[in-house]
C-alpha cells in the first residue's frame, strides 16, 4: 500500500513560482512512476507530469512544457514540482497519484492510477 500526501499550493501572483511536494509512504514507494495531475473548478482532472522511480525518464503536458520541472528524492520519499511562470489557468487542485506502469502514468488515465494523493490548492491570481 501506498500512501501520498501533498503540501505547497498556495495564492501566488501570475509570473510567480511554487514548488510543491508528494510525500510517499509506504514500502513500495519508490518503485512506482508518480505523476501530477491538476483539475480546475468545473474541469476535468487533467494530466501535468510524470517521473519514473529512478528519475531516467520524466514527461510534461504540452501546457506546462518549460515552465514546470518535476524531480524526485527517493531517499526522502518525495516528489516534486516546481512551477514557474505561473498563470492564472494554473489555478486548480494538484493531485499526485503513483502507478507501477510508467506506460499508465504517461497515458495520463485519471481512472487508471494505482493510488492517489488529496491534493493541494494553487491559486494564481493578481
């Protein structure tokens, strides 16, 4: 079992940067890909970026290609992303998820992930 707690959103100005955190539990933790997912209010969840457990391998929506960056530490358990130039469609719960496949991860399935975080709040407003 696998468990996933997210922290770091926040209220942020467009242009600003966040760096969010997935803290993992769990004893299987780092063998999984995991993923963050973001659903904007009266959206579907969507997929933002994927990291494989030995970070070789990481992949972005087209959305946030150059402005997000995510990066784990397996030895700490955690995964992260930092957003940079924010904007306000940014705006949405971030969830991060972990799945054994990377294959799924990256299809970006929402229905298809082994186990899911909470989430955590950004909000990008002036």
């Amino acid at each position: 079992q696998v468990q996933l707690v997210e922290s770091g959103g926040g209220l942020v100005q467009p242009g600003g940067s966040l760096r969010l955190s997935c803290a993992g539990s769990g004893v299987t933790f780092r063998s999984y890909a995991v993923g963050w997912f973001r659903q904007a209010p009266g959206k579907e969840r969507e997929f933002v970026a994927a990291i494989t457990w030995t970070s070789t391998s990481t992949y972005y929506a087209d959305s946030v290609k150059g402005r997000f960056t995510i990066s784990r530490d397996n030895a700490q358990n955690t995964v992260y992303l930092q957003m940079n130039s924010l904007k306000p469609e940014d705006t949405a719960i971030y969830y991060c998820a972990a799945d054994k496949l990377w294959a799924t991860m990256i299809r970006g399935t929402v229905g298809g992930m082994d186990f899911w975080g909470k989430g955590t709040t950004v909000t990008v407003s002036s």
